[in-house]
C-alpha cells in the first residue's frame, strides 16, 4: 500500500511556555523548540505498521520551508521511506484552504492509496485532513483510532465518538483519513537515527512542479487570517483561597458540605 | 448578511445541548435575524427532535431520509449541498461530528471556513471577526473571515450561552424531496459502546478527579482515599487514562463521558475545554492545581494554589475526622 | 596431581609422581588424605544444604524453568563418589601390606581413608585386592565422566573461573564502549549499536554466561528482584547459558541470529521490562563470587532496543526533552539558574553564573533535578549556602549547563549522552574551573568516568569533610534529642565510588548525633530506586524499592534518614508517604543538615541568619546594626 501522510512542524506542546512577546500581537517565538506535530507522528508510525503487514512505502510530506526538513528526516530515521518537501514563496500565508489546494496537487501527482493527516495542529483548527478529502472528492473520515486492511480496495476503521464509545466503519480506498492519538505506541527515534538520515536528499516541489497558479494559494487567496494574539482579560474566574492549607481544607469542607456534597 | 444556518445533532428524538448555544451563535452574528436549523435523519425520532427546537428556530429544515438514519458526514454531506442556497453561513457544533463534517463541506460550498469559535467579535460587512485559541488555550487570537461566498463555521461547544427561548410559532419545513438517493464511500457498520467499567461515574454527585498533575499511577490511590471518605468517585482527564492510569470508563471529557455532579473536585487538571466539555450542569467546580495559571481556574468556583499530592491527603484526614465527629 | 598418580598407578603399579618420592611424598599424601575428607564432608553439607535447608537463593521461579536441584545434586555426589573412590583405593593400598605386616607410610589420622582403613583392617587381602581394583575404576570412571559432563551443565563454572576471573574487568566504573577499539568520532560506521542477538555480546560475556556457579547471591541483592521486578540478574545469566548450549551443542547444527528480547514475532529469553527494570546500582556485581559482570550487559542490551526504537512511552518523552532542552523535564534552558536566583536567596548567599566576565576556581554543577525540581532546589541552596561558609570561590554554569547524561548513557542512549557531554566539556574547559564540585553522585560519577579532559571532581560531602577536619565548619548541636539518624549510602556515591566514610565523619562531627547504622550499609546499600529517567520510567513491581528501605530505616530505630543524593531523597521522601510513616520518618540531604546545623560565627564580610522565636530571619552583616527580614 502506498501511503502519504501530511505532516507539520509546530512549537512543541510540553517543552515550551507560551507567551505573548512584548508587542503584544504574537506569541514570544525565540526560545521556542519545535517538533512534529503530535497526531501526524502517531500518524506516520500507523502508516509504518500498515505497511509492515501488506508491503508497500510511506511518504511523509511538509508544506514549508527548509526549517521544516528536519521533521521529515525525523520520520525518515522512523522507518519512512521517503520525505519530501512542498515549499514556495507564493505559498506562504495560506489558509486551510489554501495548504488542502497545495496537498491536493500533490496527491495526484502520485499514486497514493492511502493519505493520512494528524487530527489537528497546534492552532485547533482539524481541517485540512477534511478539506483535501472534498478537493481529491476521497472518502473521509476524522478521529480514527483504528485501521484494519480489508483488501486492497478497503479499510474497516474505527472513529473516536461520545463516551468512550467507537464507531466502526467501511470505507474505499483511496480515502483521506485524520489519525487521533492514542492509536498505537510511537517507536523511539534516537539521535543516532536522525544521524544517519542526514544527508539522504529530500526533493522539493514548488508551484509550478505541482501545477499551481497564485491566485489559489499564498496570502492572497486566504479568506481566514489571523489578525494578532492576545491574553483575554480575565474574567471573574476561579475565587483563590489564600489562606494556610488548614484553612483552606475547612473552608472547602464547608462549601462542599454547603452544595450537599458530604453524606 | 447572508442566511445562517445550523445543523443541529441528535440522538433517539432528543437534540444536543449545542443546539441552544448554535442559536445563540447565530444572533451574535446577525441579531436582526434567525437562524434557520437543519437536521437530517429519519422517521419519528427525527421529528420529535425537530419539534423540541420550536422555541429556539423560527424555521427548521428537515431531511428525512432512509440512509441518514445514522448520521454520516458524507451523506449528510451531499444532502445539504442540495438544500442549502448559495452563500450561506452553517454553524456546526465542534464535537467528532462537526469535525468530520464541517471541512469538506466547507469545500463543496466553496465557502471559507474556521472552527472551534469561541466568540464573536463583530461584523464588518463581509469581515466576519472571530476569537480563537490556539496551543491548547495558551493563547488567543482575533481571526478575520471573508464570508462574502459563504461560510462554515464550528462554534466550541460551552462557549455560547444557550440562547434565550422565545415561545412563538416556528415552522418545519420538509425538505426531504430535494435531496435524491444518497451514497457514500464510507459506511456506517456499528457502534461498539465503552466497557461499563466497575464504577460509573455518571451517577455520582460528588466527583475527585484528576488529571496530569497526580504524576504516577500509584498516587491515583491517594484520589480514591479522598474519594471513599467523601463517597465520591474518582474520575479523570484523557492524559490519565492515556497513560493507563485509569480505565477509558472514567474518562470526563468530549471522548469520554458527560458527568452531571453536584460538587466536582478539579485535582491536578489543567481545564482544557476538550474536559470540560464533558461537565454539565454547572456543578459547583473546585479547582487544585500547582501552577497558579492553569486555565481550569478561571472556570472553577474556587480556587486553591497547592500541590494535589499533599493537599488531597489533609483533606482526606479532615472528612474522616467529620464523620467520625458527626457519629 | 593424586588423580594423575591414581591413573598411573593402575598402569605401572609402583609409580610413585617425580617429587614425591622423598620425604615430600608422605607430607602431600597426609595433605591430600585430608583434602580428600574436607570436600567429601563439603560435598555431604552441601547436598543437606540443598535438600533440607533449600536456601531462598537457590530457588527457581516456575517461570524460569525446572528447579536445579536434581542437577547440583547429581554432580555434588559424583564429587563425593570421587572422594569416597580415592580414599578407598588408598585405605585398601595401606590395609593390605599391613596385614602382611609390613610397615606403610601413616595415613592421616582422622581422614576419610584412616577411617576406611580402619574398617577394612580385618578384611581379606584377596577382598582387598578387589575393593583395590574397583576403587580404581571407580574413581577412574567418576573422574573421566566428569571432566566430559562437566561442559554441559552447571558445574562448568569449575573450569571457566579461573579464566573468567583472570580476565575479569578491574576497572569496573568505565563502562563497556559501544565497540572496543571503536572511537567516538568512527561510531557512524558501526551497523548496529548495542547487544539484540546473542553473538552480539563480547567473548569476555559469553565466558561469563558459563562461569556463573548459579549460586543466586546475585539475585538475593538485586533491589528490583526484591521488590518483584521482572528482573533477575542470576536468571540474566543462566537464561543466556542455556540458550548458548541450545543454539551452539556440540553434536547438531549451529543456530543463530534469534533476537534476543522478546518481540511480536519471536519470544526471545528476554522481556523488554527484564532489561529496563536495571537501576544499575551494582549489587549484583558487589555480590557475585565469580565476578560477573552486569551492568555492562544491561546497558548494551538497552543499547540495542534502543538502536530498534523499541522504548518504552514513558522514557521517550524525556528522552525527547533532553535532546531538545537537554534536561528531562522540558524546561526552558535561561530557567536553569533560577533556583540561585530567587529573590530572597540571592540577598543570602549570592550565586555567580560563570561566562566571559565572570570566572572561578571553582565550578558547582548543578545537574537537572536540583535546578528545576522545587524540592531539590533546596539541596542546590543549601550547597552554595555550604561553598559560600568555607569562602570557596565557585560559580555555575546556568543555561549553559546540560543535564550530565549519566542515566541517559546507561539507558543505552549513547549518541544522546555524547552531545550532552560533549556540550558540557565545551562549556566546563570554557569556564577555566580547575575544579568541580557537585552534591549529585550522579552527576560525580559520569564527571569522573563517563567524560575526558575535564578538570577533577569531588562530591559536596568530601568536601566538607575536608572543611570540618581543617576546623573551618563548626557545628551547632543537634536541636531535637529524639532524631535518630541513619545514613543511606546512595549506590553511585557508595558502592560505586566507594565514598563511605566522608558522609559519615560529617555527621559525627555535629554534637548531638544520634546516629546508627541500617543492617544493609556501604557497599550493601540497598538501591533507593534509581534516578534519572529510572524516575520516569513505570515498572513493574509489587511494592516500591523506597519503602523497602525506608522500612530498613524504621527497623534500625531511626527516624531520620540522611542521603546524600536528591534521586535518593525523591523516592524515600516519596516512599515515605506511601509506606505510611509520615509523621514518624523524616528524609534530609546532608548538604541541607549540614546548612541547617553550621555555626555561623560573624567575620567581617560573612553573613549570619538567626531565626527568631516568630519565624523571621534576621540578617546581619558584621557589625552593623540588624535589619529584619520576614522569611
């Protein structure tokens, strides 16, 4: 099975301290590390599962630029057989829909049975997975938490829904699926790993490779925009008790005896 | 300002509660109108759930039709894109249902889409100014949309105040003709229901939950000392259950479940809107946590700034002190 | 050399071994007549031993396999039978003439052959001849069926100690490199890192395998065997032994190449919680009789898993903080100082961090638990608080400090452990310390053997016992009459480097110490856990190695514990709470007693801290007037 997954380089969730920086209209970003987004390399590493059972190869592709090469030799070093990076300057400040358009062109550049994304990135937004299924007109399906080859023209899958609870489905290939963490147990890539990928090639493609005119991507053609960061002003909020731990594991004791909380 | 839509979810004839906050939505975005509902699905349970959004929508769309009696994306899909007119502003929840929806539909209607909206900031012609977060909550952000050909928007669900019901007269409107036969290539096979587990958390008034912040499994027992002296449950956040701390069954959160308790002990959580999704009912939320800037504390009713590990076990001696006290 | 005479005689009958033909010949015989009766009563104990005593260490789970009972008791009483044999062959040699009356050389009185010469004393010389006759072949038979049946089974450890132990490694506190003659900078070559089969190990661990005298010793100390860990350093070797005999049998084909660990496709001797279970704490190594060695198998096993990216989930997140923040936790880098740097503490005791313009003699290295986590900061406090009293001229490397590396090299990460390092080198010949100081035995153990080119390493507790018998740390007495204090060695201070008595002589200086001593102590400390990523990682056990010892600790009568480590302090401090001793067990690190107990007298620049009745620190500087301070 031929298997794609479109993966993103973000600011790492538990190694940095988000702040805003001194101007106030964005996130503090010198000190921040970065690393794969998390759902795309749970991910990569189903496609490398996949393809251990039925034969096959794994792509792992960024839409970019040269920073964002060392998650792909990170996925290499992974087991991916290959990685490759999308970047343009007419691509830069693309919205959503502008990334699924660049995806898109990608795709059918090749042959690709399967495309996996991660659920969401950094900023929340859980579309491009979705939107580049409606572009390619694949089937798709979001928060998979489980994939089971059928036949070659196949996938039976499981969705994360309400309750714990899992809906379990048919669908054709080829089909965009979104991965939800959790699904299996990411292998180590060690240092030692990374090392060795390092000067394996990585090709590029811009707009014109893929087909692309400006007017459907870039800033330009972004209909969402992010305009600044900021801190809301604080509501009410929580009433902090200041006092000494006794006094505070009476006073809790009272408001929950208050609300009818002790037997 | 364009006709604004909102697919509403269901389930065996009862709507969700997002419902109520779409519509809310709706009227920040264009006061001066309402907003149309949009269910599909079939037979009476679809009707019912249309009829309990009287007071809510002036006008309500149904599609009833054999292959949506389980709701899938796709089908659900292609039925809108032949009701909807061009144009149109959808608000879609932002639960698993609204994220396997909204993107593509986005697509087909060539409309611009943003999701998990926490506000509206205001319009401005064609500007549609929205409030996000991004990095788990860590920061906000003000996002401009161009909704000049449409717009599919998801609205977090718990960020609107459920709209104000007016009792007035709202017509259903079926719409099931419009549509044709639908298929898809993906097909719904089952549902496979959670464990029950050995303890269900839905039914208690009192819960102790906690989250990351209990640092290792074997501290999970130092919540439930807390909690058989209170005669709580313990329940927890996805990163516990993650780490097979806890059973999936006692999961609070929008994959786990929806809790309705009276009193809910926030330990060692961090309040990310995917757990507190799962709390309802506005039960009174005490919150304790070391870092004074987690965001449950400006959710919660009271707040402590302490560590759990040693917090919980003093107030464990305390009730226990109580209730042999009170005997 | 008697088995040789023995063999001879039976082909020329006066053969008398050259030598031994003179007077030595009746003094070795009387020697041997008592060897001979020493190992048959040897033999005799040891087969009771097994049979009634059954020792715990001998046992052997079910999931190991068969008991080795049957085995040790087979060739226990072969040895017995080749004692009995000799002795008969010589009690029958010596009776025979002296019936004849002829005189023979004495045998030696009390001996296995007096004794049985004593009771053949009567006995026909015909009889004789052939009890003569069948003792030879007797012993002939045992002995030659041994030396054959030896190599197969357990007792082979008779013939392989002498070279194992000739060839053992001395230099036990340098671990095994990736490859031997492999340098660092050649490492890219090597296809594959660490030990996954079994020909990966070194012939010097393969002789191992056979020399072990499955005493159990070994197992009987390992910390994670007592607390019900999946690992047992004694089955380690005996698992590997037997699949050695298995896969390379003298008659059959060789079969090589099975993965040693046990995966999805194969089951392999090994489970992968075997191998991380290690806290590397060196008791099993301290213990064993025939000097085998484990660490460095355990490393090069993890080395191996490592190499497959077969980690557990719980150890790749702080793997991945260490390589991108380079200390397990994630925290930003400019945070590291923050402890030194606190508000109220900086106007106590002022902390330089070393960098252009700022130098020093000498540099603290911090490591990464002592400067991020909130409780351990206070160890880092109390040290500077301690470098300061004795006017050491000291500074520490802040944001340019990595975490040392030490756990993360022996969890098998070594390319990760050699950009931690050779940051650290950098930035430490950078700084011009001539020295290092440091209150991690952690981190002094990887500064002393793991790195090169770095200026002399020292542990906080030989220094102030240093500064304590040069006079310059006065005490003042214990407060509290009822502490009991018991010291306990932390593995990488103690057993590993052999520091022992600093720690000691430092707590007997404070008058008033109360102080006694665990049964398990110095180089029989029992491991506290383990420490860097051995924090993060969730093993399988039944109860935790802290309780364990915390429980040593109540049992001494103390209720006071001093490590001297802060991996050793999180997990009895931890232990402590679970055991369900708080309240009546307290943990503190020697750097913060010590800090707590110096007498500050008030030289010119020094400063002095008083705590007053209502908890206010009052600070003064030499004789000026007092400034109040809240705490």
């Amino acid at each position: 099975m031929e298997i794609l997954v479109c993966a993103r380089r973000v600011p790492d969730t538990s190694e940095n301290e988000i702040q805003l920086n001194r101007a106030g209209n964005d996130i503090e970003r010198d000190e921040l590390v970065y690393s794969i987004n998390e759902p795309d390399n749970y991910a990569v590493e189903e496609a490398l599962q996949i393809v251990a059972r039925t034969g096959g190869t794994v792509t792992v592709a960024t839409v970019g630029g040269e920073d964002d090469e060392e998650i792909l030799r990170r996925e290499m070093a992974m087991g991916a057989n290959q990685g490759v990076l999308i970047t343009d300057d007419a691509f830069s400040g693309s919205d959503g829909r502008g990334i699924a358009t660049i995806l898109k062109s990608f795709v059918e550049r090749g042959h690709y049975d399967l495309v996996l994304t991660g659920v969401q990135a950094e900023d929340g937004g859980a579309r491009v997975g979705g939107m580049l299924a409606a572009l390619l007109d694949y089937p798709f399906a979001s928060l998979v938490t489980s994939i089971e080859v059928l036949d070659g023209q196949k996938l039976k899958i499981a969705r994360e829904i309400e309750g714990g609870n899992k809906e379990i489905s048919e669908i054709d290939l080829p089909c965009v699926l979104s991965i939800q963490t959790g699904i299996n147990e990411p292998r180590y890539v060690g240092m030692r790993g990374i090392r060795q990928v390092a000067s394996v090639p990585i090709p590029t493609f811009g707009a014109s490779d893929l087909g692309i005119g400006a007017c459907a991507v870039g800033e330009a053609a972004a209909k969402v925009k992010r305009v600044d960061y900021f801190v809301p002003a604080l509501g009410k909020g929580a009433e902090i008790l200041r006092g000494t731990r006794e006094e505070n594991i009476d006073k809790v004791l009272e408001l929950v005896a208050a609300k009818g909380g002790l037997k | 300002m364009a006709r604004i839509f909102a697919y509403i979810v269901h389930k065996g004839g009862v709507v969700d509660d997002s419902a109520f906050e779409l519509a809310a939505a709706a009227r920040k975005i264009d006061p001066d109108s309402s907003p149309t509902a949009l269910l599909t699905g079939c037979g009476p349970e679809l009707d019912a759930a249309c009829n309990s959004l009287s007071a809510s929508y002036a006008e309500i769309w149904k599609i009833s039709n054999e292959a949506l009696a389980y709701p899938n994306a796709e089908l659900v899909r292609k039925a809108l894109l032949k009701v909807l007119p061009s144009n149109s502003i959808v608000l879609i929840a932002h639960e698993h249902f609204g994220i396997d929806l909204a993107p593509g539909l986005s697509i087909k209607m060539n409309a611009t889409f943003v999701s998990d909206v926490l506000d509206i900031a205001g319009v401005d012609g064609a500007n549609l100014k929205v409030i996000r977060q991004e990095f788990g909550g860590q920061a906000s952000t003000h996002v401009h949309c161009d909704v000049s050909t449409g717009a599919v928007v998801t609205i977090r669900p718990g960020a609107f105040k459920p709209a104000e019901v007016t009792p007035g007269s709202s017509t259903v409107i079926d719409k099931s003709n419009e549509v044709g036969s639908l298929s898809a290539g993906r097909r719904y096979l089952e549902t496979v229901v959670a464990e029950a587990g050995d303890v269900d958390i839905t039914k208690y008034n009192v819960l102790v939950s906690i989250g990351r912040g209990i640092q290792e499994k074997d501290n999970v027992a130092i919540a439930q000392q807390l909690a058989d002296a209170l005669g709580a449950a313990v329940s927890c956040s996805r990163p516990v259950v993650d780490a097979k701390w806890m059973e999936k069954s006692r999961q609070v959160g929008s994959s786990g479940k929806t809790v309705k308790p009276k009193v809910y002990l926030a330990c060692g959580i961090s309040g990310s809107f995917q757990h507190l999704a799962g709390i309802k009912g506005s039960p009174f939320l005490i919150a304790i946590n070391k870092n004074p800037k987690a965001p449950i504390f400006q959710v919660a009713d009271v707040g402590i700034v302490d560590d759990i590990l040693e917090f919980l076990p003093e107030l464990t001696i305390k009730v226990r002190e109580l209730h042999s006290i009170a005997k | 050399m008697r088995a040789f005479s023995v063999l001879i005689v039976g082909v020329s009958p006066n053969f008398v071994m050259p030598g031994l033909s003179g007077s030595a010949g009746p003094i070795y015989n009387i020697i041997t007549d008592y060897a001979a009766t020493i190992v048959f009563l040897c033999m005799v104990i040891a087969v009771i031993r097994r049979l009634v005593f059954k020792p715990a260490r001998y046992a052997v789970p079910a999931k190991y396999g068969k008991a080795h009972t049957a085995d040790a008791i087979f060739l226990l009483s072969l040895i017995a039978i080749l004692m009995v044999a000799d002795s008969l062959f010589a009690a029958a040699r010596a009776a025979a003439p002296l019936q004849a009356g002829h005189l023979v050389d004495p045998l030696a009185a009390f001996s296995l052959p007096w004794m049985l010469q004593k009771a053949l004393a009567s006995t026909s010389v015909a009889t004789l001849g052939t009890i003569y006759f069948a003792a030879y072949l007797l012993h002939e038979l045992t002995f030659y069926f041994l030396l054959c049946y030896r190599p197969f089974g357990i007792q082979f450890h008779v013939e392989t100690s002498l070279f194992n132990i000739y060839f053992a490694k001395l230099d036990r506190e340098i671990l095994k490199p990736v490859r031997y003659g492999v340098s660092d900078e050649h490492l890219d070559q090597v296809k594959s890192f660490g030990v996954k089969t079994f020909e990966d190990f070194t012939w010097k661990h393969m002789l191992d395998f056979y020399s072990c005298a499955d005493c159990g010793r070994c197992s009987d100390n390992c910390p994670a065997n007592a607390v019900g860990r999946p690992l047992s350093p004694r089955f380690l070797t005996i698992k590997a032994r037997d699949y050695s005999f298995q896969h390379y049998s003298i008659l059959g084909s060789v079969n090589n190449g099975t993965a040693l660990i046990g995966g999805k496709d194969s089951p392999g001797i090994y489970s992968e919680d075997e191998i991380w279970s290690c806290t590397t704490c060196g008791a099993c190594e301290a213990e064993c009789p025939l000097l085998v060695e484990y660490i460095d198998k355990i490393v090069d096993l993890r080395r191996g898993m490592i190499d497959d990216g077969n980690v557990p989930q719980s150890l790749q997140k702080p793997l991945k903080a260490l390589e991108s923040r380079g200390n397990p936790y994630g925290k930003m880098e400019k945070k590291k100082a923050d402890w030194a740097n606190a508000k109220e503490f900086q106007q106590v005791c002022r902390v330089k961090t070393l960098d252009k313009n700022n130098g020093a003699d000498t540099l603290y290295f911090v490591d990464s638990i002592t400067s991020y986590d909130d409780r351990m900061q206070s160890i880092g406090r109390a040290t500077a608080n301690i470098l300061n009293h004795v006017g050491e001229n000291f500074g520490i490397l802040g944001a340019a400090e990595r975490d040392s590396g030490h756990e993360v090299r022996r969890f098998g990460e070594e390319t990760l452990f050699m950009a931690l390092r050779d940051h650290n080198v950098d930035a430490i010949q950078a700084s011009g310390v001539q020295r290092i100081v440091t209150a991690d035995p952690h981190a002094y153990n990887a500064l002393k053997h793991d790195y090169k080119d770095v200026p002399p390493v020292e542990h906080i507790s030989q220094l102030i016992a240093r500064e304590v018998k040069a006079g310059k740390i006065k005490f003042n007495p214990i407060p509290n009459e009822n502490s009991v204090y018991a010291y306990h060695d932390p593995c990488y201070l103690g057993r590993h480097n052999q520091i022992y008595d600093d720690p000691r002589d430092v707590l007997d200086a404070i008058p008033g110490m109360n102080r006694v001593e665990m049964t398990r102590s110095r180089d029989r400390s029992f491991c506290c856990g383990g420490g860097g990523l051995m924090l993060f990682y969730e093993p399988k056990e039944d109860q935790r190695m802290g309780v364990k010892r915390v429980e040593m600790a109540a049992e001494a009568g103390a209720n006071v514990m001093v490590t001297a480590c802060p991996f050793c302090m999180v997990n009895i401090e931890d232990a402590i709470k679970v055991a369900g001793l708080e309240g009546k067990m307290t943990a503190i690190d020697l750097a913060e007693l010590v800090d707590q107990q110096i007498a500050r007298e008030a030289p010119e620049d020094d400063l002095k801290q008083i705590k007053t009745e209502n908890n206010s620190v009052e600070v003064e500087r030499g004789n000026s007037s007092l400034r109040k301070k809240s705490a």
